[in-house]
C-alpha cells in the first residue's frame, strides 16, 4: 500500500480494538528498522519526526523522501503514514506544504482558546490536502522539544472543544509522561480514559509516552479507547544497551575487534539497530496490530 494518511487505519485501529503504533525515527537505519519491523508484523504504521529530529537529520522535506525513498526501494507493502510529532503551529503549516501524510499539531502549552482555533486552522489547511491531523489537549508530563508538560489531565470539555474542529485523532494526558517513568510514577488514569471516550464516543485517543507503561495497562487502555501508541524512548534505549554490549563484548580484545574491521559503522552500530526492529516487533504485539494492513 505504501505512504498513506493515517486517518483510516487508526479509525479502523480504533472500531476494532487494537492500537497501531506511531514510532519516532532518528536516521536513515532507524527508519529502515521500523519499516523491517511493520512489513515482518504486516501492520499498520506511523513513522514520526518531531521537531528536534527532522532538524538533526537535515529538515521536513529530506525527512519525507527518505521515508518514501526507503518505502519503494524496500518493497514496504503495509500502509505507512509520514507524521509529524509534537509540532508547533509553524512546523504544521511546514509539513503540510512539504508533503507529510499525517500531523500532530500541539498546542497544548498554548491557552486553550488559541489551541483550538489554531487546530481548527490547521485542520482546514491540511483536510484540503488528504492529510490526518492529531492535536492534543491537557499536556503530557516530561519535556519533547521545547515543550514541558505537568501531566495534568485533559479536561473532558476541551477534549470535546478539540474534537469538534474536525481532528482526526486526539492526543489527551491521563498521567502519561515522555522519557522514563519515575519509580513513584502512579500509573495511568484509566478512569479519567474511560470518561474521555464516553465524551467522545469511537473517537480514536493517542497515549503519549508509550514507552516504559506496563503493558497490562496499554492494552487496557486500547480496550478504553486508544487506538494510536507513540514509542521513542524504548528504541533509544533498546539501540543504546545493544551498543553498548557490542563494546563491551570486543573491549578485552582489540586485536580481534580490529581484524574483524568491527570499526566500520555498518558493523559497529547493526546490533543496535537490529534491537531497534526487535522493540518496534514487540510493541507492535502488544498493541494487536499485527496482520491489520
């Protein structure tokens, strides 16, 4: 199917009871690990750049033909939606002119009046061009970009608000946070979830800060309502530890590290990369989308 918009298979994500993750990508091999893993688990993706990481990797525009380059040039059959993360309004308004699939426009730091309206913007900008669009309401905890949330919860009247600008998916804290979960972390409001989907009855919920949550509550969660998972920080840490055991298994023996030619980049960061596809085919299990495309 290749690069699509997100909009229907998350409603689908979200008909049928499972959830359809939204993994951020760093670089090239970080974008060919996820796209391995969706295409071996024949599911559903949204490979995402926030604001941070398609500067590091040289802006929106390079960000999405890398993307669509890897999609062909790896025969990716499942669909794939090219999404924005966390992005301010101007970055919104970039990705959509640049060609992005999905958006997440955040608005979350901003007073409420302003959040919605700027959504409802846009929404309007982005509809005109095929485009999904995810906003949030009631900030996430952690700090993404720039943005550092509390982790309140999102008021259910706001959720509504936001919803009736024409938003395709929508992002709500329920005591997630980005990063690793502290040990006095209290766990998710599922309450709090249960009353959002109430308000706004088959709408498609995204939890942020899906990495490092309990899976027995995930999977509550989606049964809730959430039908999108975003995941970062657990293929960070997943590409960190196999580095470095990778070091620390050639450290005691320089002669065979270098006659190997283990220096080489290819070499030196693949087992990295290869936890990379191993976490994404592990989240996609968890979020039972395995075998939707």
């Amino acid at each position: 199917m290749g690069i699509v918009s997100a909009e229907k298979f998350v409603q689908a994500a979200r008909d049928n009871g499972y959830a359809v993750g939204g993994f951020n990508t760093n670089n090239l091999e970080w974008t060919q690990a996820i796209l391995r893993a969706a295409e071996a688990k024949k599911a559903p993706v949204l490979i995402q750049t926030s604001m941070g990481a398609a500067k590091y990797m040289g802006g929106y525009k390079l960000c999405k033909q890398l993307i669509e380059t890897l999609v062909e040039a790896m025969g990716i059959t499942v669909p794939v939606a090219i999404h924005l993360d966390h992005g301010h309004y101007e970055d919104a308004l970039e990705c959509i002119e640049v060609g992005y699939t999905s958006i997440m426009f955040d608005g979350s730091h901003l007073p409420v009046e302003e959040n919605i309206a700027k959504a409802k913007e846009v929404v309007e900008k982005a509809h005109a061009k095929g485009i999904s669009v995810e906003a949030e309401v009631g900030t996430i905890g952690g700090e993404e970009d720039g943005i550092v949330g509390k982790g309140e919860l999102a008021p259910i009247e706001d959720a509504k608000a936001m919803v009736a600008t024409g938003i395709d998916f929508l992002a709500a804290g329920i005591g997630n946070i980005h990063g690793p979960y502290p040990a006095n972390w209290e766990g998710l409001d599922l309450d709090h979830l249960k009353k959002l989907t109430e308000a706004v009855p088959g709408f498609p919920i995204v939890l942020h800060g899906g990495s490092g949550i309990p899976d027995d509550q995930i999977k509550e969660a989606i049964r809730l309502g959430v039908a999108k998972v975003n995941v970062n920080t657990e293929c960070q840490i997943a590409f960190a530890n196999a580095t470095r055991q990778f070091v620390r298994d050639y450290d005691a023996n320089e002669a065979d590290y270098d006659a190997k030619k283990l220096f080489d980049p290819r070499k030196f960061l693949k087992p990295g990369f290869d936890a990379i596809t191993v976490a994404v085919e592990e989240r996609i299990d968890v979020f039972g989308s395995e075998g939707k495309a």
